[in-house]
C-alpha cells in the first residue's frame, strides 16, 4: 500500500514566523536582563516543593504554545539555577560563563552543524580553536587536538593515547591481555577522581595509578616519585606516564612541571599534564612562570569551560606526536568514507577521540576570544589569583579563622577556628556555616579535606567577583562564628 497519503506532511518549524520572531526577540531580552542583574539575586535558591513537583509531569502528548513552554522555564527553571554565574560562587572549580558565549552557543545550534567530520566552516573553525589553545600553552602548531565535554574526557584522551604509545604491545588489537609487563601511571595524591576512572575504563585498574606523596606546597614530591619509578622498573612493571597537575583540584597547587618533563626524559615515560585548572595561567602575564614547563608535555588537558568562563561544555586535549592521537582512535567504517572533493572531504574530526557525532562548542569559545582579545582573559586570570591572595589576608588577618594549605592561584582553604582540639565539632561547625552562607543566599563555597584536616575552600574562577564580594565574605564568616560557636559549646546557656 505504498504511496497512501496520511495527511498533510509536518515540520518542526514554526507555523508563522512573524510570531517566532516575536518570541526570540523576548527570549534574547529576557538573557541579557538576566545576566545584567545577576548580582541583585542570591547566587543559590532552593526550591519550593511545587517547583520541584513541576519535573515530574509525564511526557507531553499534546502540544503546548511555545509562549506558554517558555512560561514555565521562565517559572521553573531560570529562578534555581546552580548559580555559577553569580559574583559570589566560588564551588569547586568551575568557569562564570558569559553572553557573547551563550550566543555562540545559540547560533552553533541553529546552524545545527555536527562537528564529526566533513569540509565545512565549523569543523575549521574547531581546528582553529585547538591551533588557538596550541598557542597559549606554547604547543608546537605540528601537535594534533580535540575539543572535548570537558577535562575529564581531555585527560582521558591523553591517557588513552600514552597507553597505546607505551604499552609494548598492540592494545588496540589485542587490548591489555596483551601486555607484556603491568603499565604503571604516576600521579600526586592531590590528583583529579578523573584519572581514576580513566585508569579504571582503560582496563589498567585503579592500582596501576600509584599516588605520590605530595609535600608542603601540595606538589607532587619529585624525589619520592623517582624512587617510585625505580621500585617499579626493579619489580618488572611497566612505569609509563606521569600526570602532572597545573593546579590541583583541591587546593591549586601546581607540580614542577620542569622536573617532571626533566625525569619523564631521563626515564622514557609519557608525560600528561592536567591543566584543567591551571594551564590557562599560560596567558595570564603576571603569574605565567608558574606554569612553566607545561609546553614540554606529551599531551596537555585544559578547560575553556573553566578559567575561559566558556558555557558548558568545551575541554581541550593536545598531543605533541603528530599521529599520535589519530593512531590511537581512527577507525573508517564504510559508510564514512573521505571522498575527494565536496562535503565529506578532510577533516574527520571523529577520528581524534571517542565521539562520532560531536557538537559545535568551538564558536562561544571564538567569539568570546575574538571579541575579548586573549590578553584580557589573561589579566582576569591575574585578577583571580591577586583576589585569592587578597582573601587570604583577610583570612590571616581574622582571629577566628585560619588558612590550611598555601594559595598558589585562586584557591584559598581555610576553616573556622574553634576552641580546643574536636576535629569533629569544627567539621560541624564548618559546615553549618558553609550551608548558611548558601541557604541565607549570601555566597556558595564548597569543603573538602586537605592533608586530613577538614576546610571550607574557595576557587575564584570568577570574572565577576569584586573584592568587596570577598570582604563581605569574611564578615558573614566572623558573624556565623560566633553564632555557631554558641550553640556548640557545651556551656552555651539554654534558650
Ligand atoms: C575540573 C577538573 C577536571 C575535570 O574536568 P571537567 O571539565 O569537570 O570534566 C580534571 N582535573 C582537574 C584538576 C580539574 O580541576
């Protein structure tokens, strides 16, 4: 029964496109207003119970005026926000985002390009984005790379390819049955969970990560990780790559990135650096002897999605081999054939990594670079760093709290100081403090724990903060001490 007609053919697009106009023009005005007046709502907002309730209506059969579906983003979803983009929000480690950014990211979606592969303008321009982060590290232009989710897909990409390169064995053909002695990967103690589950998903196993211990700057220590080289080469292993870290995760300390690129040399092993948080101090005038070394890697992972303050996602892995990385993940199945001219011409983009169909995420990272100039995104990588040490006096200068690790860069981990030695009531105490700050809507930071000591910690990866942000900070924290301190202490009078 073919050729029966079912009714009139549809389409996705709009059914008039004076109102679709109409409609984006709102949407567009709404994101500036939002962006504008960032600073006048609380960087994190719970949500009430019946927003909450709105994510659990069943699919929609029937549809719904696009008026209407941008009602409820604007009622539901655009008032919670994770609150990244605020002056005040300084959690884990992640980059502010920024307009020109989110426009990109609209227009790469409406021109709806698919990154895998063939001869089109956003597939050069991804190229050229990769060639732009070769620059800033002070990359050879002959180095290969891919604009990944993140930094965790960037390391791994690296690791994959070092694998490969060191195995002694054909790991692509025969996977790692085949290896002739067990690989061993080196990293600091202080390492990204990343490189865990990289050596994890690799099939090296977590233990073929040995972690180094790190010293008091929270740098890998040089001297423990050559004698660790040493043990495993005497006990028949395989020591193959060492993963440096521009900027750890918990505390922002870099490893001497001279030494390690001076041992990997001296011993034949692959080095990676995880420049996720700090291989942008490239380009930041003032602190860039800091990386130094980094431009010696084998494979570097960074993060414009971090320090470039990209909208989600862009990382960034560079491979100094030439093929290197191509060897590791191309694969032509017949129906990707490169034809000589025409569309699926060069470049196979997917032949770099582990994506087939891959997003455009290389135009909100150009514009904002050609818009900016690189130099400004270098001095607001200077100015995070100077904020950071700001604060740090700050917190030296306060009786009531004390700093627990180094500032390096732009991470400062501190706590509240409360009397006598229960690690767990100050752990208590911390935290209470560290959810009031969200739940009173003042300024999100994050914990974490370094060398056993619990601390509050804050990563300004900010092109917001002001330093008046940071001295409103403390006083909150000196304010919330002393409430907190009376309900901990075991005399404290009943109310
Ligand atoms: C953030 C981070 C990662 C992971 O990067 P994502 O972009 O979150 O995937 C890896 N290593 C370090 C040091 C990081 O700070």
């Amino acid at each position: 029964m073919h050729g029966q007609v079912h009714g009139p053919e549809e389409t996705l697009d709009p059914d008039d496109w004076a109102t679709a106009e109409a409609i984006s023009h709102r949407i567009v005005g709404d994101a500036v207003a939002y962006l504008r007046d960032v600073r006048d709502r609380a960087p994190w907002t719970d949500m009430p119970h019946s927003v909450r309730e709105t994510f659990t209506e069943p699919l929609p059969s029937e549809p719904t005026d696009l008026a209407e579906v941008y009602q409820a983003v604007l009622d539901s979803l655009m008032p919670y926000p994770m609150g990244n983009i605020h002056p005040r929000f300084w959690s884990w480690y992640m980059g502010s985002s920024n307009l020109t950014g989110a426009l990109g990211d609209f227009i790469a979606a409406v021109q709806g390009s698919n990154l895998g592969g063939g001869n089109h303008a956003a597939a050069l321009m991804d190229q050229q984005v990769v060639g732009w982060c070769k620059q800033m590290l002070g990359f050879p232009a002959s180095a290969t790379g891919s604009l990944e989710s993140g930094g965790s897909m960037a390391n791994f990409i690296g690791l994959t390819v070092a694998r490969n390169v060191k195995a002694g064995a054909d790991i692509r053909e025969l996977g790692v049955a085949a290896l002739p002695r067990p690989m061993r990967y080196y990293a600091s103690d202080q390492a990204h969970s990343c490189h865990r589950k990289a050596m994890e998903a690799l099939g090296l196993g977590n233990q073929a990560l040995r972690r180094i211990p790190s010293n008091d700057a929270m740098a890998i220590d040089i001297e423990a990780l050559r004698r660790a080289i040493a043990e495993d080469r005497a006990a028949g292993l395989n020591p193959a790559c060492i993963i440096g870290t521009a900027g750890t995760v918990n505390s922002g300390a870099i490893d001497d990135l001279e030494a390690l690129a001076n041992l990997a040399a001296e011993e034949g092993l692959w080095f990676h650096v995880d420049g996720c948080i700090g291989a942008l101090v490239a380009i930041a005038p003032r602190n860039r002897n800091l990386v130094a070394g980094i431009e010696r890697a084998d494979s570097v992972a960074l993060d414009p999605h971090k320090w470039l303050h990209a909208p989600f996602e862009v990382g960034c892995a560079l491979v100094r081999d030439p093929q290197a990385q191509h060897k590791t993940f191309a694969v032509t199945p017949e129906y990707l054939e490169a034809s000589p001219r025409g569309l699926a011409a060069a470049p196979w983009l997917h032949e770099y990594g582990l994506q087939t169909t891959k997003a455009f995420r290389a135009l909100k990272v150009w514009m904002a670079i050609k818009e900016h100039g690189i130099e400004k995104f270098g001095r607001l990588i200077d100015q995070n760093i100077d904020q950071a040490l700001y604060l740090s006096g700050l917190i030296d200068a306060e009786p009531g709290l004390e700093r627990v690790a180094p500032t390096t860069i732009n991470i400062v981990c501190f706590a509240i100081k409360i009397a006598g030695n229960d690690s767990e009531a100050a752990k208590r105490v911390n935290i209470e403090a560290m959810l009031r700050l969200q739940e009173e809507g003042i300024a999100v930071l994050s914990d974490t724990t370094v060398k056993g000591r619990h601390c509050l910690r804050v990563a300004i990866t900010n092109h917001r903060t002001r330093r008046s942000d940071l001295d409103l900070l403390v006083r909150e924290l000196v304010r919330l001490r002393s409430t907190l301190l009376v309900t901990e202490s075991p005399t404290a009078p009943k109310s």
